[in-house]
C-alpha cells in the first residue's frame, strides 16, 4: 500500500471508531508515563539506593544483570495489556486484536526476560562467593533453563493468538519431534555435555587444561551452555564446544596444582667416549665430597667384597669397579634429595636411558615442591646450570653437536 492509501485507510478507521481512537491515544500515554515512572523513577531510585549500600556482591549482581531494567519493561506491557480490554466491543477490529496478541507477548517476554536476568545474577553472586559451587557452570545450566523458558514463553503466545490450548499445541508437536531434535541436536548435546562435566568434575572454571587438538593451553576462564573459554598463555581467548571435552581428549593440570608439586623430567646427554673407570687417585678424592661420603666408601667396600669373593684378577675386564657416570649419576642423586626447593616426599630417580646418536642419555626425575611456573623453571634451571658445570669434574663431556665453529677448527691446518 502507498502512504496515502494508509493514510486514507487510518481516516477512515477514526472516523468510524472514534471512541476506540480516543482510547488507544490514552493508553499510549499511560504505557509511556508507566514506562517513564518504572525505570527513570523507581528502578533508578532502587539502583542508587543499591549503589549507596555496601554494595555487597548480592547488589553488585543484581546491577550487572540489569534485573531492575529488565522487570522495569513489564510496567508499559501490562498497562497496554489490561488496557486493550477496555476495547472489547472493538475486537472484531483486525488491529484491536492484534494489538491484544502483540500486548500478551510483550508481558510474556518481559517477564522471561526478566526471570533470566535473575538467573544471571544468581550466578554472578555465586561465582563471586567463596565454597565449591564458585567453581560449577552454573552460566551452562542458566542458558540451558532461559532456552526451555523462551520455548515455554513462545508455545503460551501461540496458544493465546490461535485460541488453542497450551496442551494440545503440545500434542500436535509430536510429529515435528524428530524435526525438533535435528534442528537443536547441538544444543541438546552441550546441554548434555554440560551435565557431564559438572557431575563427573571434568573441568572447572581456574583449570590449567591443554588441547593440541584445539591449539589451546591455558586457564579456563567461562563455562556457557555452548562454548568453554580458554584464556592462552599469550593471553589470547580460545572457545572451545562444550561437548569436544567430553568426546575429546585434552589434558588437565589441576592435580598438580592440588598436590603442590610439579614434576621435572629432563635428561643430561653425555658423550660415551667419556666414559670410563674411576683411578685410584679420582676415588680419594671424589670421597672428600660431601655428597659422596656415604656412597664412595660404601659402593668400593661392596666391589672389594665381590672381587674378593669371585677371585677376580688384577685385570679390569675381571672386576667391579666405580666409574665415572656411576659415580656421577650418585652425585646428582643426593645434590637433588638435599635441595630445600625439590619436594622430598615424591619420587625422585637419575636414570639411564638407552644410548643413541645423541649420546648416553642420564634422566632426571624429580618434583618441585612449587606450582608456580616461574619458580618451578627457576629451579630447573639451577639444577641443570649445576648439573652441566659439575659434569667436567667427573671426567664427563656433555655431548653437543658439531657446529659450523667447531668443523672450521678441525679443518685448521696444525703447525708444527
């Protein structure tokens, strides 16, 4: 229709219902007043009177939510609402009807809308409490309450504009089941999922998770209905589908936060061709290290007694004997038991792995006794500096490739 047939037809219907004009034109004006008095006067006076307060984290959610706004809409929606019933002898009237339906809809939503922002504050104060619900996705079960709330709210306002009973819309909605199920198979699923991970403990907001499949390691810091969100070490945000870590792997830090170690498991290569028996002068004097006082005299009494008893000869081949990388595996043994920053209570071994290409590989496997990152690699750091300055007292060489600087030296013509 062009303007001027509206505007010909809006003439036309004033002139006929000029009663039902004048009181469309008062309810106008009384859902507006209604609507100025809701939220500039009593709902700005109750979020000053709030803000004035201690300003608890019971009034802090409240605001953040917006419950007083959100309620605030339902004042002009029932003036309009109980209004239109004031024009029931106009219902024969397309738009008084209408304009009933389009009332009824705006009470509904407003107060769905409403309700939702009271579940939302109830999760912000909650979360922002201290006890285990702090930790629960409690804004998943939220988002999954509002979904059923809004599909409760659009059936009622279908049932009211058709005239149909709420029950037996219902009914007729069996045959779309299947409908229903495929069109929200995604949201049945991370409502699932998140049911799952609450009752099963997968993951909680504070979790240190990693998922290679995902590129995501970092703190959890959201979990919604949909999406679980990760804050990375580069301070980038990753969502992540709430049913991935229930059908996914990925791995979570928490039991090492709640233990309070953090494991180092590291390997020192050393060069095999520095690996030999110890001489009589290196075991007298590896005896005055304090770390080897026990194990020197011990380790050479228990091989004395062995020869002894095998009757070994004088011959090498035919004898125990302390070597080097035994003697410094023993070293590095007793310096990690007797650090203060290594926890003692937790398994502590030095290894040998199996040669190769690299060299003889000597683990270390220890726990520090911190989960914070920077004093756990501060502290893999002091033993390895250790580690590798201590190795050339052994007679050992840590086994480095060959580098451009040291196939140059080789190559160096030697004057004689």
């Amino acid at each position: 229709m062009s303007p001027d047939e509206i505007r010909a037809a809006a003439e036309g219907w004033l002139a006929q219902y000029p009663a039902a004009a004048a009181a469309l034109a008062v309810l106008a004006l009384a859902a507006l007043i209604a609507d100025w008095l809701a939220r500039r006067v009593i709902a700005a006076a109750v979020r000053r009177r709030l803000k004035s307060s201690a300003s608890g984290p019971f009034a802090t959610a409240l605001l953040e939510s917006r419950v007083l706004l959100r309620f605030a809409h339902l004042a002009p929606a029932l003036v309009l609402f109980f209004g239109v019933r004031v024009l029931d002898p106009y219902q024969e009237v397309g738009w008084i009807r209408a304009l009933g339906v389009l009332a009824f809809a705006w009470v509904v939503l407003a107060a769905i809308a409403g309700g939702v922002s009271v579940l939302k504050a109830a999760g912000l104060y909650l979360h922002s409490t201290p006890g285990s619900h702090a930790r629960l996705p409690l804004k998943g079960y939220a988002q999954a309450v509002s979904l059923v709330l809004y599909i409760v709210a659009g059936l009622v306002i279908v049932a009211y504009a058709t005239g149909v009973s709420v029950w037996l819309l219902l009914s007729s909605l069996g045959a779309l089941t299947a409908v229903l199920l495929l069109v929200f198979r995604d949201t049945l699923l991370s409502v699932l999922a998140s049911i799952q991970i609450s009752v099963n403990d997968v993951v909680r907001i504070g979790d240190w998770v990693e998922m290679p499949s995902h590129n995501v390691d970092g703190d959890v810091v959201d979990i919604a209905l949909h999406t679980v969100t990760v804050r990375n070490w580069d301070k980038t945000l990753s969502t992540i589908p709430t049913q991935d870590f229930i059908t996914g792997s990925f791995r979570n830090w928490r039991g090492m936060s709640e233990d309070g170690a953090r494991r180092i498991k590291r390997a020192l290569y050393i060069d095999m061709a520095t690996v030999r028996f110890l001489e009589e002068e290196e075991i007298k004097r590896f005896s005055k290290f304090k770390l080897l006082a026990e194990y020197i005299p011990g380790k050479h009494r228990e091989m004395s007694d062995y020869n002894r008893r095998i009757g070994a000869e004088e011959l090498a081949v035919n004898l125990r004997r302390l070597t080097n990388v035994g003697t410094f595996r023993a070293y590095l043994f007793n310096y990690i038991k007797n650090h203060p920053k290594v926890h003692a209570e937790r398994t502590t071994l030095v290894r040998q792995l199996q040669p190769g290409p690299d060299g003889l590989p000597i683990e270390i496997y220890c726990f520090a006794a911190t989960t914070d990152w920077q004093a756990y690699e501060d502290l893999q750091s002091d033993l390895f500096d250790h580690f590798l300055a201590v190795a050339p007292e052994f007679g050992l060489n840590v086994f480095q490739r060959a580098s451009g600087r040291d196939l140059r030296e080789s190559a160096r013509p030697v004057v004689t």
